[in-house]
C-alpha cells in the first residue's frame, strides 16, 4: 500500500470471485455501505464481526492516506427475511408489543445499545447510519423507476419485483433460475407471476398502524432489501466503491439489492463486494435460533474487555470461520493483556529517550499483510514481532506500534497514556511502592499496593514499574468451564465399570437439580455413578450446582448452553455405566427405578425403556403418553439404553439444541437398528414442573418444537414419520 489517491490493496471481490486490486471510483476518496443492524433486539457477536471486517477496511483505506465515506443503515423496519415480509410479520413491531413500548421506543433503544457496542469494541462511527423509516420516500421513487422499466409489478397494493425480467440475476450469488424456486422459504404467495419474486412494497394488513406509510399503491411498508438500495445510492451516489456485509447476506439480500439498484439506474452501482464469514459457537453459526449467542455486555459481565473480542477477531482472516468460546475469548484477552503491558513497559523506557520515527522496514511489512486481502492475523503478528525487536529502541517499538494500531483499533495510544491520565495521589502511591521495593521495605510496598484502588502496579524490577488501570487486567480464573464435549476424557471404548450412569442437563434453576440428584442417589445401586452438566448458568446458579459433586456424582460446568443433544454427548463421553440413565432436573425418582428400568433392559430385542412411553395415533403426527407395553418412542423424561447401542447409533444428533423431539429421534434411530421401547417403571418416578419449557413463551416453544419435527421428518420419513 501507499499513501496518496490510490491503493495496491488487493480484496477478494464476491461478484468476481477473485482477490483484485481495489481502485476507487474517485481517485483519493472511497464511498462503502455496510448493511446496518434490525434494531429490535442486542446485536450479538457474530453480527459485530461483520462490522469489524468493515471498521478494519476503512482504516486500511485510510491508512493508505484515502478519505472515506462509510455508511451503515438502520433497519428500524423490523423485516428480516422474505417469507417474514411476505407473512406480514414485523419484528420491530413484535418486539415492542413483548415489552410495551411503541415501535420506535423499541428501535431507538436498540440502535443505542448498537452504537454503545460499536464503541466498546473501537468499532469508528459511520460518517451516517440512515434510518430506514426516515428514507420511505426515497424507496418509492426507486420502485416507480423499477414500474416503469418494467422490472415490477402490482397486485392488490403490493408491489413486486419481477426476478426473470432481470438478466443478470444470480451473478452475485452463482443461484440459476431453476434453484430459486427451491430457495423460498414460505408458501408461495398466490399475488406473485412467480415464486422467485419479492415484495419491493407490502400492502399493510388489516388491522396494523404501526410503521405504515402512504405510498402510490395504498398504505403499506417497504420491503426487505429496497431500504439498502435507496439510502446507499442517495448518500453515496449512483456508484460507489464497496459494500459489505456478512455470507448471509450474500443470498438473496445482496443478490436482490443488485437487482433493484441496478434495474432502476441501468448500470453497474457497486465495484466491489466483500463478505465476512460466519462467526461459529458450538460448531454452528451463531444465531439467535440456535440459541448460541453472545453478547458484548456478557463478556463485559463476565470481566473481559470487550477489546480482547476485537483481538480475537483479529485472529482468523475474515474469509475463514471463526470459532468462539470463552476459553479462546480468555486466550485472546492474555494475548491482548501481553501486549498492552508490553507497550506500557516500552512506553516507561522510551520516556528517557528522545522521540523517533517509526521503523520503515516495520511498517513496510505491516503494509504487505494489509494489502493481501486485509491479511489481519498476518498485520498482527508484524505488530507482536515489532514490539519484541530489540534491534529496535524503546521509542521506535512504541511509535511503530501505536502507527501500526490505527488499522488494529486496539486503543493502544490510551494504554500509553495511563500513567498520566492517573490521579495524582495515584501516582504519588506508586511511586513510594517503587521506593520501598527498592529499599527492600516490602511491608510498606505491599501496603501502598492496596491503595491503589481501581489501579494496578506491576514490578518489573527493583527499579522499574509498570502502571495500568485495573479494569483493562484480566479477570481471575474461576472455577474450569469447558466450551465443548471434546475437552472431557473420552471413556467410550472403554470397559464399563460401573452398573448405571445417570446423566443430568442443567441451566439455571438450582433447586431443581439438587432435588434430583439427592432422589436419584437414594435408590442408585452402589456402583453406580451420576453425571452432571450445567449448560452456562449465572454464576451463583453454577456454584450451587457444582457443590453437588461427591465422590458419586460428577459435575461438569459448560460456559454455555452447549445444545441439548451436545450436552447429553457429553456426559455419555464420560460415562462408566453398563446402563444410561437420561434423566431430566423435573424427575423425582420415588422408588427402585433402576432395578426396573433394568430388568426390562436385559431383554435384548429392547432398545429404550422409562415410565412414560409415546405412542403414535397419527403415522407418528400425534402421539399419546402410555405408561406400560410396546411404545414408539419413550419421553426424555427419563429416558434408559444400554450403553452398546446407544453407542452404536452415535449418540445424540447434535442438531437438537432444543430437547423437544430428541427423545423420539433416539427411539427411532434405535429401532432402526431392530431395537424396541417399552415403557416401563410407572409409579417410581414423579414429574415436577418443568421450568426450561414453562419459562419459554407460546410462540417461542411452538418455533422451536417445530424446527426439531422438520429435522425428525427429513431424517425419519423412511419410518413413516410426518407421512
């Protein structure tokens, strides 16, 4: 790269397919959009590394001495899909009937959190974040060009825009004609010339009068993708340099912006796409329906810098999947924490020296890893070396890191400023800790060391300290939480030891648990062992649990909620048992289960037994609870396998996050295998309230119980199931 009105970065462009060198429009300035937020709810994570890959692409624009023009919309329309938009559903709107505010109190509060969540992260502000409600106006004259260029049409107030009128449709996405159909989501809307089709502008439905406008075509509300359209070509002109976004949006929200964009001018609008890929928790995508998110103000809760996310995401090219978990997140905050004392070190010692340039051998190598497709780990890693080069002097590694910092936006200028942004009675306290270590009075050292309130000293000599704020230090370890299964000791080959394994999921709810765990150990035999794992529960919840551990029950501590089936793989991983016992925190064994559970379990031909079994009344639709006999399926509840077969199937299909319908996946995948179940053991066992399924709202339990159906029919349909 070099300074000046051009640019040799080199960026992997979507619509090409090939890393190009990038060239803007205007010689010394760039113009980008970056799809904004929907702000009916927190922005999580993974979202926030989308923004990142555009924060760090700007600042490489600038770097290379380019002024740029960056705008980020806001979606305070709360469409989010076209079968949502097609539905007339609304989320901004669903969201504000949950809490009791009004639409915009809704978005206003969540654009805020976004805003205060770019901040902690060192995320720069856009030059603008157009509103979508403000921009109506200008989203209808852009549908009037597409009506009268014949790309859309009317129906019944509705307009839509016509895709096989579009040419070049599918470039972006590499989608042809034939695979669109296959792509919409919802039942195909009657109004449409054809399924492939979306709504440009909704007629509002009967009844809504929130977040509708007057349009042309009656009262109704934009679309899904018209927004982006109309606010980047009215702030950025009819062509500009870069969009950006994440792999989601790449199909069919980009593909159909190229289509309105380009539809209504005529020509090309965007030079260069570039897209970040999936953020992944517990092996998927993080999302919100896959109930794997976090937060900016979790990990703030939790102790860490919101900064140490921002050095992880600096770990993994924006091109690859990133895994995140706490362990990796407490990794990056040490590696960050390195770093920052590292400078605050220099910084002291560069305080006796004169000041000097920056390295240009440093820089110059810094400016390479930025110029091959935005190489973030690779500008990382130039920056740790730099900071280690004795070669180099004290002042030369600070002004090189902090030159090097503009692009990696980790505040390292405020980390050198600490000592003077200190009180002066701070200062004052540290420098007669510093004093008495040097005279070796380390009672009084110590005793000035606990003055420091809210401030941390380091000695990293007798002569030589290191001041910091204490929030910027890491938080103490607590007790270990794994992030995943394969972190325990895997006992599957093993020979099984013990007579039972009963195996307990838990999140929140404590008391639950305990009342459990004490009824189980009343009647377990004495060879057996239970299993508990706490999926991500508030800490105090979590120090209830864990003190259930003895020497015959062990308590595993997840710092997330690992997924129903994830979880229930876990403590199979360990488990010793002959015998499996799934059993739910709302069961209260009453009476000598095991031995009956075992006892049916020594015929061979049965493959699952418990007290409360499910039998099918409708080609596995509709299921009827029975408590003795042949069943189809038995409830999860309490749910007993042998270890062999239940080992033989691999365990729990780790697509059920939620546990609804899990429990009828595993009968039948054992009575794939010729297996049977038998309910059996009614009457030693009780069933409390259960607190997972009764804290979930209506829509939320229908949502995800039928998101478990649909993965049961897919898998299962050879069975009859869903037929």
């Amino acid at each position: 790269m070099r300074r000046g009105g051009s640019s040799v970065l080199r960026l992997f462009n979507t619509l090409t397919r090939r890393v190009e060198p990038f060239t803007p429009l205007t010689a010394g300035e760039v113009r980008m959009y970056t799809c904004g937020p929907t702000v009916y709810r927190a922005v999580h994570l993974g979202n926030l590394r989308s923004y990142l890959l555009a924060d760090w692409l700007r600042r490489a624009f600038e770097f290379d001495g380019l002024r740029v023009t960056h705008v980020k919309n806001i979606t305070d329309v709360g469409h989010m899909r076209q079968d949502v938009v097609d539905r007339g559903e609304d989320k901004v709107i669903a969201a504000a009937l949950a809490e009791g505010k009004t639409p915009m109190e809704i978005a206003a509060t969540y654009e805020e959190r976004f805003r205060e969540d770019e901040r902690s992260l060192n995320i720069l502000s856009a030059t603008v974040y157009p509103r979508a409600t403000e921009h109506v106006p200008e989203m209808v004259a852009l549908i009037e060009r597409l009506l009268a260029r014949g790309l859309a049409y009317e129906v019944d107030g509705t307009v839509y825009y016509a895709v096989k009128r579009f040419p070049g449709y599918g470039r972006l996405s590499g989608n042809v004609q034939e695979a669109l159909k296959q792509g919409v989501r919802a039942e195909v809307d009657p109004a449409k010339l054809d399924p492939s089709d979306f709504a440009l502008s909704k007629r509002a439905e009967e009844g809504r009068a929130a977040l509708v406008w007057k349009t042309p075509w009656g009262d109704g509300y934009p679309g899904w993708h018209i927004e982006c359209s109309a606010m980047s070509t009215r702030y950025l002109g009819e062509r500009f340099d870069v969009h950006t976004g994440g792999v989601d949006n790449i199909f069919p929200h980009h593909e159909d912006e190229i289509a309105q964009s380009e539809g209504a001018l005529g020509h090309d609008v965007v030079g260069t796409w570039i897209h970040g890929q999936h953020l992944l928790a517990d092996g998927v995508k993080m999302a919100k329906s896959a109930r794997n998110t976090t937060e900016v103000s979790e990990i703030r809760d939790l102790g860490f810098d919101p900064l140490a996310f921002r050095y992880q995401a600096l770990l993994t090219h924006y091109r690859q999947r990133m895994h995140f978990t706490l362990a990796a997140l407490r990794q990056a905050a040490e590696g960050l924490d390195h770093v920052r004392q590292r400078i605050r070190y220099l910084a002291q010692l560069a305080l006796a020296g004169t000041p000097s340039d920056a390295p240009s051998h440093r820089l110059a190598q810094f400016r390479e890893r930025l110029a091959d497709d935005l190489d973030m780990p690779g500008a990382l890693a130039v920056l740790q070396a730099s900071l280690a080069d004795r070669g180099s002097s004290p002042q030369e590694r600070v002004t090189t890191a902090l030159e090097m910092d503009r692009v990696l936006g980790l505040d390292l200028s405020s980390v050198v400023r600490e000592p003077d942004d200190a009180p002066s009675e701070i200062r004052t306290a540290a420098e007669e800790h510093r004093r008495a270590r040097v005279r070796n009075d380390l009672r009084t050292a110590d005793v000035l060391r606990a003055q420091l309130d809210g401030w941390r000293v380091d000695d990293i000599d007798r002569q030589r300290i290191v001041l910091s704020r204490g929030e910027r230090r890491l938080p103490p370890r607590g007790p270990h939480r794994i992030s995943s299964g394969g972190e325990l000791a895997d006992l599957r080959a093993a020979v099984p030891t013990r007579s039972w394994s009963a195996c307990i999921v838990t999140r929140e709810f404590p008391g639950d648990a305990e009342r459990c765990v004490a009824a189980a150990l009343r009647w377990l035999p004495a060879d057996g062992e239970i299993l508990v794992v706490d999926q991500g529960s508030s800490e105090e919840s979590a120090q209830r649990i864990s003190r259930l551990a003895n020497a015959r029950v062990s308590v595993v501590l997840a710092d997330r909620d690992l997924g129903e089936a994830a979880a229930r793989n876990a403590l199979l991983r360990v488990s010793r048992g002959r015998y499996v016992l799934q059993l739910d925190p709302s069961v209260e064994i009453t009476g000598d289960l095991f031995g009956a559970l075992e006892r049916t379990l020594r015929e061979k031909t049965i493959g699952a037994t418990g007290p409360w079994g499910l039998r099918a009344v409708d080609h596995l639709k509709q299921f009827d609870e029975i408590t003795s006999g042949v069943c189809d399926a038995i409830q999860g509840y309490c749910f007993a396998t042998r270890r062999e077969p239940l080992l033989a199937i691999g365990g729990f299909d780790v697509r059920y996050r939620f546990y609804r319908n899990l429990d009828i996946a595993l009968s039948l995948a054992l009575r794939e295998r010729g297996l049977s179940a038998v309910a059996s053991g009614a009457g030693l066992a009780t069933r409390h309230t259960h607190r997972a399924w009764e804290r979930l709202g209506e829509d939320e339990r229908q949502k995800r119980s039928r998101r478990n159906y649909d993965r049961l029919v897919r898998r299962f349909s050879s069975l009859g199931v869903g037929t």
